[in-house]
C-alpha cells in the first residue's frame, strides 16, 4: 500500500520505513495514530502533531519554514 502510494504521488527522495512490530510507539510513547514528529539536525524530537495534518497549508508551510530557519 505505501509503495502504491510512493509511485503514484512520485516520491523517489524518502525512503519506506515500516514498523510491523510496534515496537516504535511504546518507544517513543506515541500518542495516537498517526503522529507526525519534527526531528532537528541533531535527531531531537522537537514538537509533534496527532492526527492528521494539512501539511501544505500555508500556516503549515510557515512554521516549518521558521523552525529551519528559512523566515521570509
């Protein structure tokens, strides 16, 4: 489903991680499904969203502009 998913949006650049074990979420304590986590250069969570998320929305686009340091 996700390869699916890839080919027909052409996403070529991230690669597929899968987690068929669960273990990631009592690792990372996670909230609910799905969860969307920021993570810094430095491999940081630094803020995260439960549930969906329009991340092509405009207000969207400016936070994550500002949290990688490319303010217009």
């Amino acid at each position: 489903m996700v390869t699916k998913y890839y080919i027909s949006h052409h996403i070529t650049h991230l690669p597929i991680l899968l987690n068929p074990s669960g273990g990631i979420v009592t690792t990372l304590n996670v909230p609910g499904t799905p969860t969307t986590f920021l993570i810094d250069r430095q491999g940081r969570i630094t803020g995260f969203v439960e549930g969906a998320a329009d991340w092509d929305a405009p207000a969207s686009v400016t936070l994550l502009r500002q949290m990688i340091g490319q303010v217009e």
